[in-house]
C-alpha cells in the first residue's frame, strides 16, 4: 500500500490578516502560514494506516515559505518521502493549481492512496481533493473520518461524516482519492528533539511545476476584510421588546426553524 | 581470673566452625549483591555533581548529622522519630559491638593471645550492648504496633501491593535476633553462676582443657552479671533448670540467634533494609539540584517501562524505606489522583531490584507496578516538591517524574490539552496560541511607554512571562506592576515580542527539545540586551533563569546606562549538552542556593524587589491598609527557591496583619498549577481540586479578608476556586502587587 | 439573463436538507423569475416535506438501481451529460458533507469553476457576482463569474429567510441505466455514535448557564428554554464544578471546544478559559447583568439585563413566533 498525502500551507489566522492596498490580494509578505490542519489530519491518517497494516507513506508539498519545517515535522512523525514540488511565486497555489500539478505527478509515483484534507480556510476557487480525483479519473471520498482496509472485493472502507456524528460507510475501490476532514486519532505531537533528528536526516526528493500559471476562471474583483466587529450589539428596552428583536435575529440567521 | 567476655562458651567447635564458615558465605552473598547494585547504579547516565571540594565535604557532615544521625524529618511524627531511634541507635550499637567481639576474639585472643573485651571495658561493653538491645527492642514493638495495628494509611500503598513482605521479614527476624540474644545472655549468665557455685573455677588454666577454660570465662563473667541488667534478669527464668538443660538450651538458642542473625545480614542488600547504606549514601554523596539533561542519544525507557535515569537517582530510589511522608502532603495523591510520589519511587526500585536481583520475589507484578508508573499517574504530579521536603532520605520525585515524563513526550503519550499547548509553544513561544506581537498589548492600557530593553539598555530586564501577558486578569496584575515600577522611578524594559514563554514548565512535562528551544531563544533575545539584572513577577520563569539559564552575573555591575554588553549569556548553542554549558550548579540535594548575602541577586522575583524599594524608600507607603491577610507561597518561590520572607515583609510594610494558614512556608499547598498541569484537562473523578483545598484552608482561618498571591497562575486558580465554592463576598484573590499598589498610592489603579 | 440554474438535492437519511432548500431558494433570488430553476432528485422523493422541490420549476426524479444512495460521486457523475447538454449557466449546491463533495465533482466533470464558500450571490446586467467568505469569515473575495456554467457551493445562513415565490413544480421520471452509475464508491450503511450524554460538540444550538445562574433550581428555566429553541444546555466551569452539571457539558479549554450555529451566554462572564471553549460559534449571543463582562466583548449581541426577566420573556416570544408559523 502506498499512500500519498497532500500537505499545504495556509495562512495562519492567529496573526492578523493584511490585504494589499488595491485590494486584489492578501499581502503575502505580511501573512504567516502554517499547516492546513485537515492536511495535517491526513498524513497523521496516512502513518496510522501505515502502522496498521504495513505500507510507505509519501508526502508531497509545493516549496513554499517554510514547508520544510512542516515536512522536518512530518518526516519525523514516520514519513518515509518527501517530495517538494518547485514553485517560485509570492502566493501559496490555489487549489486548482494543486489539482492540475498533481494529477501529472500522481500517475508517476505508484500511488495507490491520495489523501489531502478536505477542506483549506483559504479554498474558494476549486478544491483541490475532488477535483485531482477527478483530473486522474479515480473515485473520490470527502469529508472522511479515519479509514480502514478491509472492504468487499479489496475495496477500502472510509467513514464519511455527517451532522451529529454520524457516519456513513463507504466502500472505495482503490486507487483512489479521499478527502480527510479528521484522522481517527487526533494528529500526535512531535517532540522537538525529533524533529531537529529528522532535519538532519531527511532528503527531499524534487518534482518540477509546469512554469506557467493559468488564469482563474472567474474574475477576482476585491479581497477586504469583513467590518470589524470588537463588541456586541446591546439590545435594549423592555425584556419584552429585546426578546422580540433577539428572536427576529435569529429567524434572520437562520438558527430558528 | 578477671571477668573477660565467654565468647563461644559451651560452643562445640564443628558449631564454632559451621558458624564460620556459613559468615564466609553471608559476606561473600553480601559483596556479590552489592556489586550488583553498584552495577545497576552504574548503569545511570551521568549526573553533573559537584566537584569534591571542602565545601562539599562540610555540605555532606551537615546533611550526615541533620538526617541521619538526628532524623530531623522524621521529629514531625513522634512515634515514627522514636521508633527509628530506637532501631537506628540500638542497631548502631549493637552492630558495633558486634565488631569489637569479633575484633577481640578473632584479632587479639585469636593472634596476640590477649583479650580486649575484659575488666571494666567489658563491663561496660555489657550494659552498653544491653541498653542497645533494649532500646532495638522498643523499637521493634513500636515498629510491629504501628505497622500491624495502628495502620497509619501513609505506611500503606493501595491495592495490590498491600502490605510489603518486606517489613514482615525484617521486623521478624530482628525480633528473633534480639529475644534470641537475650536469652543466650541470660542462660549463660544461669550457667555461669551455676559453675562459679561448683567451684569448677580453682582449676588454673593450665589444667583445663579449651572448654574447660571458656566455662572457667562463663563463670568469671557471671561474676560481673549485673552489668547485663537484662541478662541478669533474663538468668532468672532459668534458675531451675540442670546444667545439662542450660547448656542444650543454649546450644539450640545460640544457633538460633546465629541463623537469624545471618538470614537477616542476606536481607539487608535485597530488601528495603539496604536503605541502611544506601540511605546513607544518599544523604552524604553531593548531587545536582538540576534536573537531568536528556540527550537525544540516550534511549528513553529501558526494558519498556524505566525511563533513562542518572546513575544518582538509581541510587536514591533504592534508599527509598516507602514511609510515605511524601504521600501524606502529596497534592495530587490528596486529590484522589493516582499518583502518589512513594508509589513512583516505590515502583521504580521494584523495577531496579530485579534488575540488581532478578530472583527477588516482588510482591507486586512487574505490571501492576506499571498502574504506579503509566501515564495517568504520571501526568497527575503538580512538580510541587512538597514531597521532596519531607523525604526522610532526600528522594528528589519530582526529577524522577520528569524523567518519566520524557519517554511518555517522546511517544506522544500527551495528557489531554498539552499538545495544543506545545505545538502553540512550538510555534508562537506561547502557551496561548497567540501572536507573539501581541504580547505587550498589554502595555498599551498604560499612560507611559515601557521601554524596549531590544533598543535601549535598562537596569532591570523585566521578563513578563506567559499568563502575565496574556491572561486577562494576570495582565491586569502585570500592568499594576508596571505602575509600581514607574512610581519607584525604576529604570527598566522589557523584551516585547522577542520574550517567549521561560519553558520552566516545559521542562517539567519532559519536553527537553521544546526547553531548550524556548532557552535559547530567549537567550539570543537577552543577549543582545543590555541590562543588570532581570527581574520577573512569574515565579516560574523566576526559577528557570535564575537556575537552569545558566546566566551569569553582569561584570562589573555599572551605571544603568552604560553602553557596553555587560552580560554574558552561557548555553546558547543548542548541540552542547545544557548541562556542560551551564554554569556550576547551585548546592546539593534539590536545596537551592540561597542569594549571596547581601549581594544583589541577578535574578529577582517581583515581591524581593519591592521589598528592595521600600527598604531603600524609593517606594514609600501613604496609606497602610489595615487588613488581615493570608500570603499563600508559590511552590517555585517558596520550595524551589526559598524565597518566603521579602513577600511577608512587604505585606507588614503595607499595614497587612498576616495570618499564616497551617501549611506555609516550605509546608505550602501547592495551587494544582505547576509543573504543566495548569494546561492539562481536569479528569472526572477527582475529589477536590488542589486550590479549592487550598482556599478552604483560608477561608478557615475566619476572619481574613485576602488571599494574597505571588504568582500569576495562583491568581487565575485561586480566584477559580473561590467562585466554584460560592466564597466570593468572604474571601479575595489578590496579587501583592496590587495590594502595594494601593498603600502606596491611591492614585495608581489597580486590581479590585 | 440566467436562463437555467440546477439544483442536486440532497435526501438525507428520508429528508430534503435545509442546505438543498437554501439552495433552491437562492437558485429562485439569482433567477429572478426568469432563469428556470430545475431541480434533480435521486431516487423516489421522500413521503414528507417534498413541498419544498416546489421552489423549482421543473423536478427531475432519477430512477432505478443504486441511484438513491448517497454516493456523491456516482451522483455528480450522473448530472455531466444531463447539465452540460441543456444551457445550464449556474449550478448551486447547498454546503453539507454530500455537497462539499458532489460541487466540486461536478464542476471537475464538466470542467466548470467552482465557486466554494459563497455567501451570497448578486445578479446585475447579466454579471454574476458572488462574495465568499474564506478564512475563517475574517476574509471576503468578491468574484464576478463569466463562465457558463458555473458551480456554486453556498455558504448555510444567507438565504434561509429570503421569501421568495414557489416554480413550476413539474416533476418528470428520468430511468438511469445501471451502466451509468459509477460503481466504483458504494455506500454500505450509516454507523451511529455511541454516547451515554449528548455531545455538545454536535449541537446547533447551545445554551451555556454560568455562575451567574446562581442555583441549581433555576437551571430547570434555561432547560426549559433550551428545549424550546431545540438546543442542549452546558455550563461553564464553576457550574460542572459545583456538580450542576455533568462535565460532558462542560464548555472551556479544560472543556470541549464547540462550534454551534448558536451559543446562548446566560450568566456567564467570559473568563479567557471559557471564552476559548466558545469564540468560533457562528453567532454569539449574551445575557448578562455586568454591562462591563468580557463576554460583550466576544457576542455578537448582547443583553446586560437580568437573566430572571430576560428569559421568560424571551420564552414567551418564541412561543408566540412558532404560533405564528
């Protein structure tokens, strides 16, 4: 079994968001990234299978702002190959960049698992789980919590989450690519002290991009930042009046049914 | 004939020669284990000890006659300090005697032909050793009532290992040697009186064969009997009886006595008697009041089960007696958890013992050792070394729990909530998950800029800490102090979003990389600073710069402004072993090293420096208070650093009539805070949470109006409890700091 | 000019969803009466609550073999030929975990932008525009869309209220030959969880009681509203502390972390511990008599009144509201 699993850095939110001043972008230079946390859950689904039931688990990254310390991180957690796809732009790719580059690697590496978290804060244009599956022709499952082998006809079982825990089981041929949303155990932490041993011994392996980017297929019109809100609305008058308001609020929320 | 000791009277010589040869075997037994031991010491990784020196030799007499000679952390319990005196002193005594009968006879009857032990030293040779036997019996009876009867819990250990086997053995078998003892004296003395009345004596030694001549000494001595009173009186029981009767009796008794004796000298190297030597050791070797470093190289549990332990801590948990003071005064075992200190310590020497003596018979099961050993229990301990001060034999637990702790970090075996708190730390150098650019927002309520010790030299660096910057009520303390500082005309900075979380803490829950990543970079920070000294209102971070930072003292100590970097900053570069780099290590023992005198420490907390400034009257009080206070002492103010008055002085300047509750100073109960607990999920199941013990005990004192607190994190778990126990119009949670505040000037603002 | 919008509804479990029924009512505002909105169903349409496929204009049921089962590949795969043969200019998928799958599957298969994570869609001279709010909802893009088609994945909450009026309702029977359907992914069951106390973490709606509550009797008036808005009560630490409540419903850090759509504050302060527990529910609502709690500063509204007064009241109105409807 060789599982592939797709990391991606995202902008971390615990810092502020700054947009440029024509408003078309983030300022890249002023954003901090980290690891997309459903990517994260995806490797951490990709070594506990390993762990199960044997197999190699590669890693494949764009080579963007500090990723290697991500894969350093991942390379120390039991990733056996770590691939850094070369990308010289100012912005992280977007989804259907991912897609595109990777369904041409993908076919390369002997691959019989793609997982990639199923969601990114920063995905509008595209996703990138799906629509890879789609570019390789090989069926697709997201929003999975945790996997296991086993299935009928050598199929794999992944458990796909709905409202209130529930989950539906889903028998996937294999090749295939799963969106994961949760590992069945939470990611486990690495101690610095591997990952400063995985530093030191890790090699990356390189895979090129093709050079040009292409054009979204919608026009970006203005990247903002949403009215700040930094205290609640008070609702005032009689008890009777604020619990009319409060429930109007809710009817246009949509909390009310 | 003068009365010399009848040594090997009515002792056949196949007896005689049989004993010897069985004591050949006893002492050959006896090096064999003890070289074992000293191989499963030696086993430990190194432990940066002191170097031996006249200071550490007067440290070891000290510790020699305060804990081993004197008990003294045994005189909190009465019963317990006269049974151990009894037993220690008797048992000195009497194996001393021991000595000097086999010297006499062995050495000078047996070479030189002449015999020490007669005349008056032997007379009082005898009352001394009867004396000593009877003290070793009293204590013996206290030991059986106490153990078997009374049942203190602390003697206890739960579930399976119930009562230890050990005790039975020993306590058997010093019983048994010591009635034994008597009632050979006594039977001898019964015989000796019988052959002085036969008159056997006229004989002259010449003319007696070899038994006739050690009757001749029996009878002799008989004549000195009442200086065996116990003898003497024991001699009565056997008035009746023929010489023949006595002299089987004897024979069997003396035989008796002698195998106990034996079987007890086997016990003493495979059970917890060893604590005799080992104990001993413990107490006069130097150690390290550091923890141990983790090296990478080193492999974290050995055996799946022990962790990588300096060749110091094996030896200290094989002197473990598992008298459970520790347990008593253990928070965490109070608490319901399933850590007790003893039970960590107990369980590791079980473990130690079978590697030393694969043949012991351990009552409990390697794997019920593990229930002492897993995680639960490990990840309960607080690090509050409540423990450690009351360890009769110096165990030092809390570097026993971080060194488990290590292999648990290095396998990801995380208590619930501290791997987000890591990764944040990782990531940010916060505990929060916040910006590091955020850290100073808290200075941003104030009406004065705090310098930025990054761009400008301060004479105080003032290291904020986590809770202090971020938490919402600790940053309200942070900004009091802030103000104070101001008042006082201080010249200080900070180090804004270069300072990181002081990773005391980190340290703690085993995550020596994360440690030492955190160091350094506040290291890099504080060296291109330029500053005198450091001063921190987090008793946590307190004790990790002043003690594991390895910063030494600025030289020489100039105006505040000079330009030139007057500090220098050791243990920067991550690939040295911490500990190499680290300047010597203060004292011994877990004690810290007490400030220089008078010399200005490098490192201060908070509340030394207000006492600073109100002493020098650079601060001065417009208002005394007038309250009656409480003053709860931080674990790593108090315990880790013994800095316990400067916090109480400054209160009595304030006007504060201080209460002491009954657990202060040393005794202090820990806040259920420290040593990475205040990020770990609460379990259910728990019976009372440390700090709601902790305010009960406050609030039981009647009559007091604050709790006063001297660290952040006591703030946040102390105003907790008193909300989760209804107690808020009766008791209030308060920093010294604000309390300063307020006496000094109405005008600053301060916490309510 | 929009001249068709599609609609995949999603039937979970015998229901129409609420985020198929916001789609509809979103694929009725962008067509403005004039783009027919059409509507496929997989399998028999569930017995009850279809009044809802009557937002379309035309309702296309497709029939036989597996095509019922929730299989979203299969699903999409089925709507490429039907989609990309008939002037369709706009699909709209509501966001749930099927439509998280089947929009980008679909716009893959007919090689049609996505558009994920919309808020809401504006129509004028014949520009589609559409704001989507990406990071954490502390970003907005506005994107004009050209291609047609293109597919749209709603964002829940924008179009829940809209009035809008009712399609066509025509309803046709499409069979799909079994050769069709991509069997590739089969859906074998659905797994409930296991739980002895409700999990918090998976309620919508969540009413949290604090300190402020001040005894355990009057915890019976917030479950009592609790019931009424459909949610589960929690509490803050001192209130699992004091025993009040199970720890299982207890909110903050050294709680659970929970999400809902809404969290109701009664009584609570807003200590950073619990705040941590809470800050990411969709909208924040708090009760509470210190006008100066740090909780204000976390809610979206506030109400610093008593909490005795406020929640009858608030009880009242709900009633009345549901009378209404």
């Amino acid at each position: 079994m060789n599982i592939l699993a797709v990391v991606r850095l995202v902008p971390d939110l615990v810092e502020p968001l700054v947009v440029t001043a024509e408003e078309d972008n983030l300022n890249w230079d002023q954003t901090a990234f980290t690891l997309n946390e459903s990517d994260d859950h995806a490797v951490e689904e990709a070594i506990l299978l390993k762990e199960k039931y044997g197999g190699h688990v590669s890693v494949v990254a764009f080579d963007f702002g500090d990723i290697d310390q991500v894969l350093y991180m991942l390379a120390a957690k039991g990733v056996d190959r770590v691939i850094k796809i070369s990308w010289s732009h100012d912005e992280p790719p977007n989804s259907l960049e991912v897609a595109r580059t990777l369904s041409r690697l993908v076919p390369k590496l002997n691959v019989d698992l793609v997982v990639i978290g199923c969601q990114s804060h920063t995905e509008f244009l595209g996703m990138a789980g799906p629509q890879l599956a789609v570019a390789l022709n090989w069926p697709y499952v997201g929003v999975v919590r945790g996997v296991q082998e086993g299935g009928t006809a050598g199929r794999w079982t992944a458990f796909k989450e709905y409202p209130g825990a529930v989950l539906a089981q889903m028998e996937v041929s294999l090749p295939a690519v799963l969106g994961i949303l949760t590992a069945s155990q939470p990611p486990r932490y690495v101690p610095v002290s591997r990952i400063r041993a995985a530093a030191q011994s890790v090699r990356f392996e390189t895979a090129d991009t093709p050079a040009e980017i292409e054009e979204p297929p919608v026009k970006i019109q203005r990247v903002y930042l949403p009215p700040a809100v930094t205290h609640a609305e008070m609702l005032t008058g009689s008890e009777a009046e604020v619990a009319q308001r409060l429930v109007d609020i809710l009817l246009a929320r949509g909390v009310l049914k | 004939m003068v009365p010399s000791r009848p040594t090997f009277w009515n002792i056949p010589a196949w007896s005689e020669i049989l004993q010897y040869l069985l004591g050949a075997g006893v002492v050959v037994f006896i090096v064999w284990v003890v070289i074992r031991h000293i191989r499963c010491w030696r086993k430990g990784t190194r432990e940066p000890v002191p170097r031996l020196g006249a200071e550490v030799l007067k440290q070891a007499l000290e510790r020699l006659a305060r804990f081993v000679l004197t008990p003294q952390r045994l005189q909190s319990d009465p019963y317990a300090f006269i049974t151990h005196l009894g037993l220690f002193w008797g048992m000195v005594l009497l194996a001393l005697g021991t000595a000097i009968a086999t010297i006499d006879w062995d050495v000078f009857h047996l070479i030189f032909g002449v015999r020490l032990l007669q005349g008056a030293f032997y007379r009082v040779f005898e009352l001394v050793l009867d004396v000593a036997g009877v003290a070793l019996l009293i204590g013996l009876v206290l030991a059986v009532v106490r153990r078997y009867v009374l049942r203190p819990s602390r003697l206890t250990v739960p579930q399976f290992f119930g009562e230890s086997w050990e005790s039975a053995v020993i306590l058997g078998l010093l019983l048994l040697v010591t009635i034994t003892g008597f009632l050979i004296e006594g039977l001898r003395i019964q015989a000796g009186l019988m052959l002085k009345s036969a008159a056997v004596i006229a004989n002259t030694p010449e003319n007696m064969g070899e038994e006739g001549v050690r009757d001749a000494t029996a009878a002799a001595a008989a004549s000195v009997a009442p200086w065996s009173p116990v003898g003497n009186l024991v001699a009565t029981i056997f008035r009746g009886l023929d010489a023949s009767s006595l002299r089987q009796a004897h024979l069997v008794l003396w035989w008796i006595h002698a195998l106990a004796a034996f079987a007890f000298l086997l016990a003493i190297p495979v059970t917890k008697a060893n604590h005799l030597i080992t104990a001993f050791l413990n107490v006069i070797l130097p150690s390290s009041s550091e923890l141990p470093t983790a090296s990478p190289t080193i492999k974290q549990r050995i055996d799946g089960v022990l962790p990588s332990l300096t060749w110091r801590q094996r030896l200290e948990v094989s002197a473990c007696t598992a008298c459970g003071k520790c347990q008593e005064v253990c928070p965490a075992h109070r608490a319901g958890y399933a850590f007790t200190p003893k039970g960590t310590v107990w369980a590791t020497r079980g473990v130690l013992m079978r590697e030393v003596w694969p043949w012991w018979p351990a009552t409990a099961k390697a794997s019920e050792e593990h229930v002492w050993l897993n995680k639960d229990a490990i990840w309960s301990c607080y690090t509050c070394r409540a423990c450690e001060v009351q360890c009769p034999v110096l165990v030092r637990h809390t570097n026993l729990v971080v060194s488990y702790r290590r292999p648990l970090v290095d396998e990801s075996a995380l208590a619930d909530g501290l791997q987000e708190v890591l990764q944040n730390l990782q990531r940010y150098g916060n505990s929060f998950g916040q910006s590091p650019r955020k850290r100073a927002d808290w200075t941003k309520g104030l009406p004065f800029a705090v310098k930025n010790a990054n761009k400008e030299a301060v004479h105080y660096l003032w290291f904020v800490g986590d809770y202090t910057s971020y938490d919402a009520r600790a940053r309200e303390v942070t900004q009091t102090i802030a103000r104070i500082f101001n008042a006082a005309g201080l010249d200080y900075g900070i180090l804004y979003e270069k300072e990181k979380n002081a990773g005391n803490d980190v340290r703690r829950i085993g995550e020596e990389g994360l440690f030492e990543f955190l160091r350094d970079e506040n290291l890099r920070a504080l060296e291109s600073a330029t500053w005198q000294a450091i001063v921190t209102s987090d008793p946590h971070s307190y004790h990790v710069l002043r003690n594991e930072y390895g910063l030494k003292k600025p030289s020489p100590v100039g105006p505040p402004a000079s330009t030139e970097k007057p500090h220098e900053a050791v243990g920067k570069n991550s690939n040295t072993v911490a500990s190499q780099a680290l300047a010597d290590p203060p004292g011994g023992n877990g004690h810290p090293a007490k400030h220089n005198g008078d010399a200005a420490p490098l490192v201060w907390h908070v509340s030394e420096l207000f006492w600073e400034l109100l002493k020098s009257g650079k601060l001065t009080v417009a208002k005394k208070l007038d309250r009656r206070v409480t003053y709860h002492d931080p674990c790593y103010l108090g315990r880790y650093n013994e800095v316990y008055d400067a916090p109480r002085a400054v209160l009595e300047a304030i006007g504060c009539h201080v209460v002491e509750m009954p657990q202060h100073r040393e005794n202090s109960y820990c806040c259920g805070a420290g040593g990475g607990r205040i990020w770990m999920k609460d379990r259910p199941g728990i019976r009372e949470r440390p700090a709601e013990t902790r305010v009960k005990e406050a609030l039981s004192l009647g009559n007091v109006e604050d709790l006063v607190v001297a660290c952040p994190k006591d703030l946040v778990m102390f105003q907790d409890a008193v909300k989760s126990l209804g107690a808020e119009d009766r008791l209030r949670v308060i920093d010294v700091a604000s309390l300063l505040a307020q006496a000094i000037s109405p005008d600053i603002k301060s916490q309510d | 000019m929009i001249r068709r919008i599609v609609v995949p509804v999603e039937v979970y479990r015998g229901h129409i969803t609420e985020a198929t029924r916001e789609a509809l009512v979103a694929a009725r505002t962008v067509g403005n009466g004039v783009g027919e909105v059409v509507a496929y169903v997989y399998g028999e349409p569930p017995a009850e609550g279809t009044d809802v496929l009557e937002l379309a204009d035309r309702i296309i049921v497709l029939e036989d073999g597996q095509v019922g089962t929730p299989v979203a590949m299969a699903q999409a795969k089925l709507l490429r030929e039907r989609i990309a043969s008939s002037d369709v200019d706009l699909v709209l998928v509501g966001s749930s975990s099927w439509g998280w799958d089947v929009a980008p599957l679909l716009a893959g298969f007919l090689s049609a932008p996505l558009v994920a994570n919309c808020q809401v869609i504006q129509h004028a001279e014949d520009v589609l525009k559409a704001t989507c709010r990406i990071c954490a909802g502390k970003l907005l893009v506005d994107v004009e869309i050209t291609n047609k088609p293109t597919v749209i994945l709603l964002l829940p909450g924008s179009y829940a209220h809209r009035e809008v009026q009712p399609g066509k309702g025509v309803m046709e029977r499409e069979r799909v030959p079994a050769s069709d359907w991509d069997a590739r992914v089969e859906f074998k069951g659905w797994l409930e969880p296991e739980r002895e106390d409700i999990d918090i973490t998976q309620e919508e709606i969540l009413v949290t009681v604090g300190r402020g509550i001040g005894q355990q009797e009057n915890l019976e008036l917030v479950e009592d509203l609790a019931k009424t808005l459909g949610g589960a009560v929690c509490g803050s630490r001192p209130v699992v502390d004091q025993g009040w409540l199970p720890p299982t419903r207890q909110v903050g850090k050294s709680g659970m972390i929970v999400k809902p759509k809404l969290y109701l504050a009664i009584g609570i302060s807003g200590a950073p511990e619990h705040v941590e527990g809470m800050k990411d529910a969709e909208l924040i609502v708090a009760i509470n008599r210190d006008e100066q709690a740090p909780i204000f500063d976390v809610a979206h509204y506030g109400i610093a009144a008593d909490l005795f007064d406020v929640i009858p009241a608030l009880k009242e109105a709900l009633v009345a509201r549901r009378q209404e409807a």
